[in-house]
C-alpha cells in the first residue's frame, strides 16, 4: 500500500464518493461518510455561493454529532471538489470558506495550483488532483498535491481514454502516494480489482447517482437503473471537455446522440453562478450496468462492502 497522509489512513472502506456536478449535496455526503466511505461534493453545487457555507456547518456538525456518539466506528472524512479552470469565477471565494471549516480533503480538477496545495496544507488538508494521463499526473504532484484521482476510460463527467491497467502501472512506476481509481467501478469486486492493479481507492460516482439521497430527478435515476455501457456517449459538446453521457438524456434533448457536433474546447465555462445550457443532459460512467435498483446510500455501501469481502474470499481460496 501507499505512504497515506492522515485524513486518508485507516477508511473503513476503500472508496472515494466522487463529486458530482448538480447531483452531490450535504445529505448523501453526510450519509456517505456515515457509511464509510469518503463523501464528496464539488463546491460549485452551492449555489448562490453564499450557500456552501452553510453547507459545510451542517456536513460538519453532523458528522461530529455522529462521531460523538459512535467513537468506536466514526465516520470517514468528507472532501470537496474544486474546479481551478479559469472561468471558475468562484474559485478564491469557495477556498477561502473551505479554510475556515479545515476541509479534510480538496479534489482539484481542470488545472493543477502550486499556491491552492499550499493553501490546503495550510489548514491541514489533503490535496487530491484529477488527471487523465501521466503527464498530467506528474504536473500535479510537481505542483504539490498529496495524490493523484486517475480518471480512465468509461468513467462519468469528464472521463479519460486511457485503460485503467496502463494508467496505474505508468503512474505507479515513479510516484508511491496514494491514487483512487475512477472508471466504471460500481461492484465491490472492482474495488478490490483496483487495489489489486496498484491503486489505493475505488472511485466511484455513476452507482451514486442512484440512491435516494442524491440531488438527481426521478428519471435521472430511473434511467441509471435500466441503462448499461451501450448506452454511454463520449463527447466534448456539452462543456468543451470530453465526456460520458447517457444517450436517454440527448435524444430527450432533440438530438440525436450518434450524430453530435464537435465543440470548441475554448468555449469551456464553468463559471460560479451562470446558467446551463445543458443542465438536463445527464452525466453517467460505464459502469453502471451492475445497478438494479434505486436505495438508500447506506444500504448501497453496505452492498458494496459485501461483495469486496466475497471477492477477497474468493481468490482466497
């Protein structure tokens, strides 16, 4: 295993929540965490941005309420995402509430900060940063983040195309801290089949979407539960970065989701509190063909640690 900074030794499970745009809010990280994984959510959720702080006040009294009455299984710790592309106009606004709560851990994602790193070394924190090749991956942990998320083909959002086993074994052959995997992983067999190709954590996003405590409609999940990887499309039109969408949501949308258009990667906005021009187009990973059925994040958790542990049984012996 790898040298683990503080926030990131001894997790229940080896399991990272992604964040997730729109989707994540304090009630599934709070329940994430409760269950034992980390909880995640990207800061640009809150909105208007004077929200997050009071978002932060109830995921973290919550889950100190919760530790105070449970000292022998508390709660893992929660992380929030943060979008360092430029046109985030938020970004310093959002960091500096985060520091006033000591975020255990912040996911960066589309640009790697020396200065961000610092920040959260700062207070303490951990930094994570998504990557999709080794390049990028040696930028980032040039920079100072503490970790790497290695986002490989078939994961939701903005996904990668590199194998899972090529990726891993390329980072793994110069950097020995911790890494989380993303990448179709929603069975508790993948987690232990990410450990086993040298990864530290399972990233897993997609299979959360459909639980009762996430911020997605009814369809939304509905179309989790009948769809599977035939149903994934990869393009770069709705955000100027590529990424995995269910094909359900762009045909609902008037088009027709093996016909899209090219977008122009400088169009790329993820600015604070602007509109979406593509807020029903639904994110989704591959992976998602293991989901059967809509429950309560614990219960998803509790599914996902049973099958960890039966796939460990099983090679074994």
């Amino acid at each position: 295993m790898s040298r683990l900074p503080g926030a990131l030794n001894h997790l229940p499970l080896p399991i990272i929540g992604s964040p997730l745009f729109i989707i994540s809010n304090p009630k599934l990280v709070i329940e994430q965490c409760k269950a034992g994984v980390v909880g995640s959510m990207p800061a640009l959720n809150a909105r208007p941005a004077a929200q997050l702080e009071d978002w932060l006040a109830e995921i973290t009294e919550t889950l100190a309420a919760y530790n105070l009455a449970n000292p022998d299984n508390p709660a893992a710790p929660f992380a929030i995402n943060q979008i360092v592309h430029k046109s985030n106009d938020r970004l310093e606004h959002d960091l500096e509430v985060c520091a006033r709560f000591k975020v255990p851990i912040i996911i960066t994602s589309l640009g790697a900060r020396e200065d961000l790193n610092q920040a959260v070394h700062g207070w303490g924190g951990v930094t994570l940063h998504d990557i999709i090749n080794n390049k990028h991956a040696h930028k980032a942990i040039e920079k100072g983040a503490d970790g790497l998320v290695a986002v490989a083909c078939g994961a939701g959002g903005h996904a990668g195309v590199k194998s899972p086993f090529a990726l891993i074994q390329e980072i793994r052959q110069w950097f020995d801290g911790p890494v989380a995997l993303s990448g179709s992983i929603s069975t508790g067999g993948a987690v232990l089949a990410a450990q086993a190709m040298g990864a530290d954590f399972a990233y897993i996003g997609s299979a959360f979407i459909a639980t009762e405590e996430a911020r997605a409609s009814d369809a939304y999940k509905q179309a989790i539960v009948e769809s599977n990887s035939d149903d994934i499309v990869y393009s770069n039109l709705f955000t100027g970065v590529h990424g995995n969408y269910l094909a359900p949501s762009i045909r609902a949308a008037g088009m027709d989701p093996d016909k899209l258009p090219e977008s122009d990667p400088s169009k790329m906005n993820f600015g604070g509190d602007k509109s979406k021009a593509w807020k029903d187009i639904w994110g989704c990973g591959q992976g998602i063909g293991s989901v059967s059925k809509v429950q309560p994040t614990a219960a998803f958790v509790a599914q996902l640690r049973r099958e960890y542990e039966e796939a460990r049984a099983r090679l074994l012996g």
